[in-house]
C-alpha cells in the first residue's frame, strides 16, 4: 500500500473538494486501491463545452484532482505539499452525456516528484483521455 495514512476512509478523500473546483464541477472518489485512487465526474452543463460534448479542460480538471490527491495521499502532510507541475493530455474520444471515471495510477514516487497515469474512461468503459500528471513534492 502506498497511502501514508493507512485506514483512510473516502468520504475523508471526498472531504477534501469542499468548496474547491472539483466539487463544483461534481467530482467524487469512488474507490482507493492498494495503488490507485478512482474517480467520477458528471458529463453535464458544468463540464461540457458549446459543441455539447466533455471539455477537455474538464478532464484535464479530473486527471489533475485524482493525481494531486492521491500525492497528498502519500506524503506526511506535517512535512509536505504538493502541487501540480505539469500536466498533458490526449482526448481520443467525446463524451456527450453521462457519468465519466478516471483512475491514477503512479508511475514514479519520488522524494521530489510523483508522476501518475490517469486513464479517464466513459460509462461504456470506452476511453476517453490519457493523461500524465508529474507534482512536486515540497517542504513546508
């Protein structure tokens, strides 16, 4: 398990968005694995852009959420922050309604950066973005 806190609970995750970007646009953890942090975001006026499909500024929002949470999920918060230094994304398919969930996954934890994997996925399991997110991990 790579959580620092060992028994973390979601709705201890979710309490983290209150009033933040993420739970304006409706953003929710739904599921902490051994080494992932899952997460949905309505497909809806909030999220959508004037050709009624998903933003991809919006998935970009998601990948970002999941991965820079799940830093914080992992570094002694007496210690550190994190914050996002970079992000990229490819949209391979629109979504025009719905429920969209991205799952992160590491793929580097470092003492000074983190990168994750973030594959965001439509309500037919249908790919929708990849995303690579690196944060850096400060000293407070």
């Amino acid at each position: 398990m790579i959580w620092f806190k060992k028994d973390l609970q979601l709705h201890e995750i979710n309490r983290l968005g209150k009033n933040t970007m993420s739970e304006h646009l409706g953003i929710a953890f739904t599921e902490l694995g051994v080494d992932f942090i899952k997460g949905t975001m309505p497909v809806d006026t909030r999220t959508n852009q004037p050709y009624g499909l998903l933003h991809g500024g919006a998935s970009c929002v998601l990948a970002e959420t999941l991965g820079s949470v799940a830093s914080a999920l992992i570094i002694d918060p007496e210690k550190f922050i994190c914050v996002g230094l970079e992000i990229n994304a490819n949209h391979i398919r629109g979504v025009r309604e719905g429920i969209v969930t991205g799952i992160a996954t590491p793929l580097h934890l470092g003492n000074s950066t983190h990168v994750w994997d973030i594959k965001i996925h439509d309500g037919r399991e249908k790919l929708v973005c990849v995303s690579r997110l690196t944060v850096a991990i400060l000293k407070k």
